[in-house]
C-alpha cells in the first residue's frame, strides 16, 4: 500500500485528536518501521490493519466507521497533493466516470506499485450513478468515505447505497445527486 495512504492517516489522527494520540496508536500497532512512513514508500497491508485493529479497541469503533471516516479525510489530502489528476472533472459523476480510467491510470503512473482497485461503471444518468467496485480488500468502506469526500469536494449532496454482488470482493454503489 503506497505510503501516502500512511501518511494521511497519521495526519488525520494528529489533527483530530492529537500527536499524542497518534504516537500512542503507532506504538501499540508495534509496526515494523515504528511508523517512520514517506509518502512515496509501499508498505505491506497487513500495517494498516494493525493500526486499525489499535484504533478500534481505543475508539470502539468499528472498522468500517474507521475506515469510512478516514476516506473522507484522505479524498481531501489527495486533491490537495494531486489535485492535477482532477483537472477537467467538472462534477461528482464526471469523476467517478474517469476514475478507474483515467484518475487511477494517472495515479498508476506516478506509482507503477500502486495497488489500486477496479472500478466499473454499470449505468450513468445525469444524476445518478451504478458502479462496481472490486478488491482483494473490501476496502469498500473507504471507498464509501471517498466517495463522501469527493461530493464536499464538488459541493453537492447525495445519496447512496451499497450493494455486496454475488461475486467476490465485488461491491455496488448506487448515487443520486440530490443538490
Ligand atoms: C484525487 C483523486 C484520487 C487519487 C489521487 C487517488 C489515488 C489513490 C492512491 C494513491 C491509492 C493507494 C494505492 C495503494 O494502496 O498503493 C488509492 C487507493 C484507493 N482508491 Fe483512489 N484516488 C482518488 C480518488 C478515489 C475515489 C474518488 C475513490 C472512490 C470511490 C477511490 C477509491 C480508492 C480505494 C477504495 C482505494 C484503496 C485500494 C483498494 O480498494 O484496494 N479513489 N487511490
């Protein structure tokens, strides 16, 4: 996992609670670099979930509240830090149209090690939206967050669903644009 998704986390936990906070959670997730992350380096998954697993015994939240949360904050930190990979996605579904690609293959470029989910796009109206989302992860909840992220980023509100498919690792989101 690329090392920015580390990064941001540590700075969501930082500026939400405190450093404190944050240094309590790295050391109790006995990481193998003791949280020494760069935004450029990959490390190993199995990382994040340790620091997950910390967060939900001190928060009593769940995983996918956590996750959820963190999505919203890390749409934000990416469109700051690659903001240049938006360029010319005016709205919402726009971009969730180019995500998988155009927005991902961008971002596979600067990172070749990336792993990146697929998306698919199953129907698209003027404000509405289907797409599939796939990943040995199930990462779906940070997907969601994201997905929440983006709408503040674009100033519209909406409504969605999630759907677990059939099919492994395979999730739906359904979108309206409300306003
Ligand atoms: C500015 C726009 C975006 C940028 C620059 C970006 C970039 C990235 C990067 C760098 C990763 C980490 C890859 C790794 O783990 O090595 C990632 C993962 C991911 N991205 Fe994006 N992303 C963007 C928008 C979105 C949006 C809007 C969604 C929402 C649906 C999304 C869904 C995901 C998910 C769910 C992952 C986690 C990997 C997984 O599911 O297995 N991304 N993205």
């Amino acid at each position: 996992m690329l090392g920015i998704v580390f990064t941001s986390l540590v700075e969501m936990l930082e500026e939400k609670a405190s450093p404190e906070f944050a240094d309590e959670v790295i050391n109790e997730a006995q990481l193998e670099n003791d949280g020494a992350f760069t935004a450029v380096g990959y490390y190993p998954f199995s990382e994040m979930k340790k620091l997950l697993d910390v967060l939900m015994e001190k928060t009593g939240k769940s995983a996918d509240e956590l996750l959820h949360e963190f999505g919203v904050y890390l749409f934000g930190r990416l469109s700051q830090s690659h903001g240049q990979v938006l360029a010319g996605k005016e709205s919402l579904l726009d971009m969730l149209q180019y995500l998988d690609g155009d927005i991902h293959v961008q971002v596979r470029k600067l990172y070749p090690d990336a792993d990146l989910p697929r998306f698919t796009v199953k129907s698209r109206t003027d404000k509405a939206m289907r797409m599939r989302y796939y990943s040995e992860r199930d990462l779906y909840a940070l997907a969601e967050g994201l997905l929440d992220g983006a709408a503040a980023f674009y100033n519209c509100n909406i409504t969605r669903e999630t759907i677990k498919t059939g099919e492994p690792h395979t999730y739906e989101f359904s979108i309206q644009v409300t306003g």
